[in-house]
C-alpha cells in the first residue's frame, strides 16, 4: 500500500460533509444541526426558566429590558468508520482491487484524524468484523496504526450484513464507508439498511478490476470462482455474452447505487487502477461527500 | 452430376482434419477469477435465441468447413450433364485469295473467323467442333475438339491464304463427317454466293460495298533498237463493284516516282486496256505497275514483271591469245557479257561466272565460276584430268557419245550430228586422263575429246580436248553451236525458267554450280531455306506479291532472283456465284451431351465468401479483445 505525503497534505484540505444530525462527542470539528457550546454564534432566543444564565446575553436585556439567551452551533467529533471487504475476490485484477481499497482506506482515515474525528477500520471476512484499529484520533495515532492496514490478509468469502449487523455501529454519530467489489450474491442491503436507521452517513465504494469492467476474455472457458471453487462459470464467451455480461454490471452497480441513494447514502464506483487524486479531488467532491 | 476432376475431392481430407483440430485445440481454458456473480449474473440478460444459433458457438469451425467444402468442389469442377444438349460443329472456312477483301477495316477472313468463333461461344458446352481451312492447302485444323477455348484459340491462329481453290476437297471431308455423325451441323464460311444449298448453312461474308479495281498481268515487249530498247507494257484494269476513274502508273526497277502515268475510266464488269510506249530503255529488271486507288482488295492493284533474262544474266571471262571463234560462239549462244583477255593477263581474277581457258591453263582454278577449258596443255590442280599430250587425230576419228545416261542425252539434245553419227575430220586432239566421273560427249579413238564434269571444289567443268582452229568443220558446223549452247545451260542454268507466276503454281529454281545454299523470303516475309543438294527445288507460291530467291554462292557472293506471284483470277471478283453445296443425308437431331460446369466459379464464389466470412469474423473477435 503506498499513499504518498504529498497526497495527504493535499487531502488535509478537505473536509467530510455528513448529512446527518451528529450525536458525537463534542470536540470535533464538525458542526451539529443542534446548538451547543462553539464559538460561533448563530441566533438568539427567549430566556427560559431553567437555561442557563451564562448564556443570557446581557447587553440584549439592557437594550430591550428583555431576557434573552444566546445561541451557539454545537460542533461534535464525530466516529468514521470503514468497513473493508477482506475476502478473497478483492485480490484480483491488475493494479489489485485491494490494494485500492486500503489505499481508499487509509486516506478516508487519514482525513477523518484530520478533523479531529474517531476513526475505526474494519475487515469483513466470512461473516465476521474484525478490528484493524479502532477509536484511532489524532495523526499521530494514524501514523503509528496505519500500518497494520498492510497486515490484513484477504482471503475467504464476504458476508457484508452477517457481519455489520451485530456490530457496534453507533448512532448518528458519522460516516461508515464500506468498500467492497460487491460481487457477491450474498445480502448486502440489510448491512446498508441496518447503517441507515442507525443515521449513520453512508458511502459504498465498489472497488473493481478492469478486467471486471471491460473483460476481454474470449472463447470456450471454465471461469472458476475465486471465493468458492463450486461456482464455475462454463461458456464460449462470444460477443453475446459480452453484451450480456455488460449488462449485468450495469445491473449490478446500478442496483447498489439505487439502493444507497434511496437511504440517504452515496456510492461511488473505482477502477483498481483509478488515481487517489481523481478519486478524492474528482468524484467524491461532485458527489458532495467531501468539499 | 459429375466431376471434371475428381480427385479435386481429396480436399475434403481437410474437413475431419479441421475438426480434429477444432476438438483438440478448442477446449475449455480454465481460469480463476476474483467471483462468477456477475457473468452468472449476465444469463439473465442473454437474449432468447432461436435453437439455430446455437451453431454460433461453433461458426467459426462451420465457415472452415465450408471454405473447404467449396474450395474442394471447386477444384473438382461439378459438371451437369444434359443429354442431347451438345452439338456437333463441323465448319468449312474458306480462306483463299478473295477473303482477303476488306471492308471497313475488317478482312472477309476475319469477319469469317468471327461468325465461327460467335457459333461456337454460343453452343452448349460439351459440343465438338471441327473445322476444315481451304487455304494454301485444305486441311482439317482440328477435329471434334470440345474445349471451346482450344479451338478458338487454334481457329486465331489461322491466316488468310493467297490462292485461288475449289472447295470441292473441303466439302468432301465435311461429308465424311457428317456421315460419320449425320446430327453435325455444318457451316460453310465463305465470300462465294450459292445458288442453292442443302443441309448447310452458308455464313456469306462478303461485303461489296468497297470498291474493287483489278489489273491483270502485264505484258512487256521488248523492240531492240539501235543503241537501246522500245519496251511496250500493256495490261487491262477491271472493276467489279462500280464505275470509276483510276490512273495507272509504271515505274521501271526500284523508281520511287513514276516513269508514267496513265488516267483510265474504268466501267463495272468490262476490261479496260491500257498501254505505255517506252523509248530508249538500255536495261531493267521490273517493270511494275500499279493502281492509284485504294479499294476493298489490294492484293490485285499491283502487277509486277520481272526481266527473265536480266535475271538469269551471267558473265564470262574468255582468256585467249585468238578468242574469235569462242567469242562468237558464246555470243551466239546469248551470252552477252564476254570479257575477252590475253593469257599474259589472267591474274586470278573473280567476279565471273564462266571463266574460259583457251590454249592456256591457269596455275590454280578460278576461286569462282564454272571453267572451260579448251584445248589444255597441261594439267591443273583440282581439274581432275590429266594432260596426256597431243595426239594426231585419224581422218573421220570423231565420234559421239552412244551413252544413254540421261545427262550424256541431255547435252547432247538437238545436235543434229548426234544422231545422225557423223564424224568430223580433226588434226589433232589432246589425250586426257579422266581422274573422276565425267559425261562424254565426244570422243576420238575412244579418248574423250569433249567432257563434263566437275572440279575438286565442285565447280561445273567442260573440257574441250581439241583445238578449234583445226577443228574448222566440226566448229563451224551445227553441231558446234547447239553443243556450245547446251553446254552453256550446263554450266549456269538459268535460275528461273520465268518470272511470272499465279499464285498456287509451283515455283522451279535451278541450283545452280557453285550455289551451296538457298533463301526464299516471301512478299509476307516468310523465310525459307530449301534443300540444294537436288538439282532443281521446288517451291509452291502461297502468296502474292514479290518473292525474292537468294543463292548463296561457294565464293561468299549472293545471287538474288525475283519472281512475282500474282492473285488468281477467280479470286479477284469478289463474290463468285457458284451452284449448289449440298451434303447429302439425312440430318439427325441431338448431339452430343451438353455440359454444364459454370458451378466451378459459384463454388469459387463460395469459397471466397466463407474464407472472408471467417476472416471477418476472426477479427472481430480481435476486436472485442
């Protein structure tokens, strides 16, 4: 995995926009829909019995003989989490889909230290979540975890909800980024759902190979399914197929957009061999997820 | 159905082949890949086909099985065949001296060549064809030959002839075939008009629209005057299509410029004569003369005569202290050119035809020529006689030769002492020894006193063995001259009996002595090189115009002689009303079987449709990659 310095010195300059109204900590940088105790004034309103009288803005009551409260945006830390497909479909095509998806990894996290959040990373492996580093704050931390982001084996089958669903996922405290190939015809929408009624931000990012995108294979195979070696696919692959298949991952990509975008969340589609810059400073600021 | 070339087929090997690679090269490829959901996936949007596009998946072993099958079809040459469909051609092509006729810059011949090549294009395959020229000779070209391209190709190669021929040898042989095939169809190519016909069909292609003028062989006569000749050349012109005005030219030798010129109106159908009256002509070779006016046929605007005697001229060179009575001999014998010079002259000169050595004989034999030796006193090298010396001739001792060998006769021929044996009174004659074959033609006591032969280097050679200053009676005698005049014939024959010939007639050229070979080039440029180890060859004239014979001579001189072949008579008119052609029979129909092997470019069609096919395919295979 090689994300350069001059990269994260560039990502710094960007800032996660979470759509949901956060329940974190406060401390963070990123400012929740309810007032709080940030410097940085937003409205007045009548004194109640009960407020808080340090807050009574007492230069409005000598001018209208009237109390009144001053109000404060609530700045909240919020807790990133990021879920890695570590099965063993992820360690294929050129440029290796997993190499992507924990270069997207560490770079999410990276910006999420940089706001001063929580960050957890997550590997997804046959149905298990299992702990890369988590709570991780301040970029000090990053740079001594990251580096366990490399340790992480893929290999075995993904089962994305069997997974995420008895975890800790917080609420309606930040953003969950689950990267994934998705090619897998096990549930992934109720792990989707599940984030979503927990008023977590979501963001699906499908990592795939060229190879997926644009095959070029051709004539009479036995395409062998890396995750079980009972799928085999068994045809002379002519133009026909080709189409078909072309469909099917327009099928595929457009269902798992459709559905993340019906709950409020964001996918986004990269190539294993996609640049970090075009990712980050291309389609994830059109997407409105960063700005 | 069948095959041209069955063994075409053997290219079917290649279609279990192509399978057998097809099975062992196309099998699966594994291959692992990161998950099968979405190729699994895409069944879903496989569209439904029809049970028929399951071949899809093997098209490209099916077009090189085709590609194949085709090719291997091609190459074996399907033929249907169609019973009765085919027919038998024989064809009769006239090709004699008036299809050369031309008409809107296309011969009769052609146009004859034409029409045959036309019928024979159109019939079915699988027909024969037969054609018979009349042209310098008749002949069967080819016979039931059924590859079309074959006997058109054999049917281009046949030229016009010059000659003017019946038919009659032609139509036999066309009867004979349709005996032997009552359903052949016979065609007749021709200029001739028929009065009727009967189981032919006539192609005429004559084409009278061009004008035809004719003229017919010159005569030339030749009036001595004092110092020159008066040369009258007469002739007649014809026309056989319309009236017309023409203007005759004449022209002596080589003159590129008229020597005159004479304007004629000629009518259709009648002769017109006309004449020129030349003075003071010294000398020539031709005289021709010609039409000024182009017209359909032009074999027949030109007639040339050709001087014989200027043609057959020689010279002689007499070396002789008192040559008067040689002199006078030769000169009566017509020998015009006699160079007279004294022994103390005689150099070894050339250039002659005749050398005559009179009391004198030269150290070596003339390099040229025929020789004469008259009254030798010695012997010479290569002569092959020997001097013997003089002898006293008893009274009456003369004697001709009662040989019966036909060249002793010939000598002999027309001297009328011959054969009346009369004996002549000599003084004196000179004994010989005669070293080789001889023809004797005199003798006394039984010495040959007058021979001929030949020398070692195989010139002609007479020998004299008297003198004929004591010789009065006999030299002065009939007997003398006609001998001398006989032997003067022996010793340079004349090359052409004449100069004039018609076209077809047989040409007879005297080898002459000294002559070691021949080249006869015809008016068309033909070139010919006869035998000239036989005394006279015979050469047939073919076509019409000037012929020029070349005799090489032993002392590297060339001798050329020209006769002129004019166009027959018959053959000038341009079309010939003649009665009936009929082939006698009774005409079947069918034929032979008709083919039909057009398929061989349909499968080749095919063939290259499914190779393309296939290539297209493969590339859009590479595409897609």
């Amino acid at each position: 995995m090689v994300v350069s310095e001059a990269f994260l010195e560039q990502v710094e300059l960007l800032q996660t926009l979470i759509k949901n109204n956060l329940a974190g900590r406060f401390g963070g940088t990123h400012q929740s829909k309810t007032f709080g105790s940030s410097c940085e004034f937003t409205d007045y309103r009548d004194y109640m019995p009960g407020d808080d009288v340090t807050k009574i803005d007492w230069n409005a009551f000598a001018r209208f003989e009237k109390l009144y409260l001053k109000l404060y945006l609530d700045e909240r830390q919020v807790h990133t989490r990021i879920y890695i497909d570590a099965s063993k479909s992820m360690k294929f095509g050129k440029g290796r889909k997993d190499e992507q998806a924990l270069r997207l990894a560490a770079v999410f996290a990276y910006l999420s230290v940089c706001e001063m959040d929580k960050v957890s990373v997550y590997m997804i492996r046959d149905g298990h979540l299992e702990e890369v580093f988590v709570n991780m704050l301040g970029r000090e931390s990053f740079y001594n975890e990251i580096g366990k982001l490399d340790s992480i084996e893929f290999d075995g089958d993904s089962k994305i909800t069997e997974a995420i669903l008895p975890s800790v996922v917080g609420y309606g405290d930040g953003l969950s980024i689950i990267i994934s190939d998705f090619l897998t015809d096990e549930d992934f929408e109720g792990a989707i759902e599940h984030l979503a009624n927990k008023r977590r931000d979501i963001l699906c990012v499908q990592v795939l190979a060229r190879e997926e995108l644009s095959p070029r294979t051709r004539g009479k195979m036995h395409l062998i399914d890396s995750e079980d070696a009972n799928h085999i696919y068994r045809k002379n692959i002519t133009k026909d197929i080709i189409r078909a298949y072309m469909a099917a991952l327009d099928y595929a990509t457009g269902r798992i957009r459709n559905f993340c975008l019906a709950r409020g969340g964001n996918y986004m589609l990269v190539s294993s061999e996609e640049s970090l810059n075009g990712i980050f400073f291309g389609k994830l600021t059109e997407m409105g997820v960063l700005k | 159905m069948s095959l041209a070339y069955p063994l075409g087929l053997l290219g079917l090997i290649g279609v279990p082949i192509l399978i057998l690679i097809y099975i062992i090269k196309n099998q699966y490829t594994e291959k692992v890949i990161a998950s099968t959901y979405l190729w699994e996936l895409s069944e879903r949007f496989l569209k439904k086909r029809l049970p028929i596009s399951r071949i899809v998946g093997i098209i490209s072993l099916i077009l090189q099985i085709l590609a194949v099958v085709f090719a291997s079809l091609a190459l074996a040459q399907p033929v249907f065949t169609i019973p009765d469909a085919g027919g038998v051609y024989c064809f009769v092509l006239d090709g004699t001296g008036s299809m050369n006729y031309e008409a809107g810059g296309t011969t009769r011949f052609d146009a004859g060549k034409k029409e045959i090549r036309s019928v024979i294009k159109n019939s079915m395959k699988g027909s024969a064809y037969t054609l018979v020229y009349v042209g310098d000779a008749t002949e069967t070209v080819f016979e039931y030959v059924s590859d079309k391209d074959r006997a058109i190709a054999m049917l281009d190669e046949l030229e016009v002839g010059y000659r003017a021929d019946d038919l009659n040898k032609a139509w036999e042989t066309a009867q004979e075939f349709f005996d032997s095939d009552p359903s052949t169809k016979v065609y007749l190519i021709t200029d001739k008009r028929y009065e009727g016909t009967e189981n032919v069909t006539v192609v005429n292609v004559a084409e009278e629209r061009a004008d035809n003028f004719s003229l017919s062989d010159i005569e030339v006569v030749t009036t001595p005057t004092e110092n020159s000749s008066h040369i009258t050349v007469s002739g007649t012109v014809m026309s056989y299509v319309n009236d017309g005005d023409v203007e005759i030219s004449l022209y002596f030798d080589d003159e590129t410029e008229p020597h005159a010129t004479v304007p004629l109106e000629v009518l259709a159908l009648i002769p017109s004569a006309y004449t020129f009256e030349v003075d003071d002509v010294a000398d020539f070779r031709a005289v021709r003369v010609t039409l000024g006016t182009e017209d359909g046929l032009s074999l027949d605007d030109e007639a040339v005569y050709y001087n014989v005697e200027f043609e057959n001229s020689s010279r002689t060179l007499l070396v002789s202290e008192r040559p008067f009575f040689l002199k006078a001999a030769l000169i009566a014998a017509g020998t015009s050119q006699v160079t007279v010079i004294d022994p103390s002259e005689y150099e070894g000169q050339t250039g002659y035809d005749l050398f005559v050595f009179e009391q004198f004989m030269p150290e070596t034999l003339p390099a040229d020529g025929a020789v004469w030796f008259v009254n030798p006193q010695s012997g010479v090298a290569g002569s092959n006689f020997s001097y013997q010396g003089s002898q006293s001739a008893p009274r009456e001792g003369l004697a001709y030769s009662n040989s019966t060998n036909s060249g002793v006769r010939n000598l002999l021929e027309g001297v009328p002492g011959a054969a009346a044996r009369t004996e002549y009174e000599l003084k004196q004659y000179v004994k010989c020894g005669l070293g080789a074959k001889f023809s004797i033609l005199l003798t006394c006591e039984g010495n040959p006193m007058l021979f001929t032969g030949a020398t070692e280097s195989g010139a002609r050679e007479v020998v004299f063995a008297f003198d004929p200053r004591d010789s009065a009676p006999f030299i002065l005698s009939a007997d003398f001259n006609v001998l001398v005049d006989n032997l003067l014939d022996y010793t340079f024959p004349p090359v052409v009996e004449e100069t004039g010939y018609v076209c077809g007639e047989t040409l007879a050229v005297n080898v002459v002595a000294g002559c070691t070979s021949m080249r006869i080039v015809s008016p068309n440029g033909k070139e010919s090189f006869p035998d000239t180890s036989v005394p006279i060859v015979e050469y047939t004239l073919n076509e019409v115009g000037t012929y020029d014979i070349e005799l090489y001579m032993a002392d590297g001189s060339v001798r050329t002689i020209n006769v002129y072949s004019s166009l027959a008579e018959a053959e000038r008119a341009p079309s010939e009303t003649e009665a009936m052609r009929v082939i006698y029979g009774t005409p079947e129909s069918g034929g032979r079987d008709g083919v039909y092997d057009d398929l061989l470019y349909l499968f080749i069609i095919l063939a290259l449709l499914a190779a393309a096919e296939y290539g297209v395919y493969c590339y859009e295979q590479y595409q897609l990659r």
